[in-house]
C-alpha cells in the first residue's frame, strides 16, 4: 500500500474543496492510502512516511500562504536528504495569478531533491477586494475533477511503481 500525503491550508474554503477532492482521486486508486492534514497539523513524520505528496495553498498576497510556509519552515531540515525522489504535485487557489506561491514550494520541493509529477494546478478566482478574497470560495466541478485526476495520477502511479 502506497501513501498519499496531502497538505494544505485553507481560509475561505477553495482550498480545502481542492484538497477533498484530490483525495477523493487519490483514494479511488487500489493499492493507495491518502493522509490528508491541514498544514497547521501535518508533521516531519507524515512527510517522512508519504511515498508522495500533494501541496495545497492559497496564495495570499502574492506568496504561499504563511501556514503552508510554516508546514515547510517546520519539516524542511527533518526531511531534508530523507525524501529524494519522491513524487509530488501542487495546487493552489489564487486570487489573480499564484505563479510566486508556486515558485516558492518548488523552490522548496527542488531543496528536497523530488520530483514534479504535474504541471501546477491554480485555480485563479479573480477575487480582488477585501470583501471578495475573504468570502468564502466555490471552486466549480471542472477545476475540481482536474484537482481529483492530479490525485489520482499521483496514487496510481505510486501504486503501479512508476514513480
């Protein structure tokens, strides 16, 4: 059985849709098992016992959120020369374009040595006023079947060894 670590943030709920529904992906795979933490609680451990992860965020002022940035700051040294290799994907939920977030967890995910599987996901939302980025978000069937595929492709192909 392989593991799917999912982590994310999410404030006005885009995020978390994203998430769900790349686990639902994920988990419809056989030979798969999906933890799925939200980043406040995801741990070293988790990251070290994935055989592949799915990073969720929303960009918040053009940059990942700080929770997804305090989930890296705090498994980063623990992980690092642990998890070379490995799979993994991102999503994100932004209000204009989210390119910098995803820059940054590349940035990341290339200190750690893994290994891109997808091209990232971000799901824009064209939110652009106060009130407008701090309500909470739907993320239409489209964006989301694509969130689940991105699950799914990730878990199968950990569970048929290709990656």
């Amino acid at each position: 059985m392989k593991t799917v670590l999912i982590v994310f943030h999410s404030l006005t709920g885009g995020t978390r849709q994203m998430a769900e529904a790349a686990c639902r992906g994920a988990s419809a795979e056989p030979g798969a098992r999906v933890e799925i933490r939200q980043a406040q609680d995801a741990r070293a451990d988790g990251l070290l016992e994935a055989d592949g992860s799915l990073f969720r965020g929303p960009q918040n002022l053009a940059a990942m959120a700080g929770r997804m940035k305090d989930f890296f700051d705090r498994t980063y040294y623990p992980a690092l020369g642990r998890i070379e290799g490995r799979p993994y994907a991102v999503l994100l939920c932004a209000g204009s374009d989210g390119h910098n977030a995803v820059r940054q967890i590349d940035r990341i995910a290339t200190g750690w040595r893994l290994k891109r599987i997808a091209e990232p996901l971000i799901v824009c939302t064209h939110a652009q006023t106060p009130e407008a980025i701090l309500a909470p978000k739907t993320i239409g069937a489209e964006d989301l079947e694509r969130c689940a595929q991105i699950g799914a492709t990730l878990a199968a192909g950990l569970a048929l060894g290709i990656y």
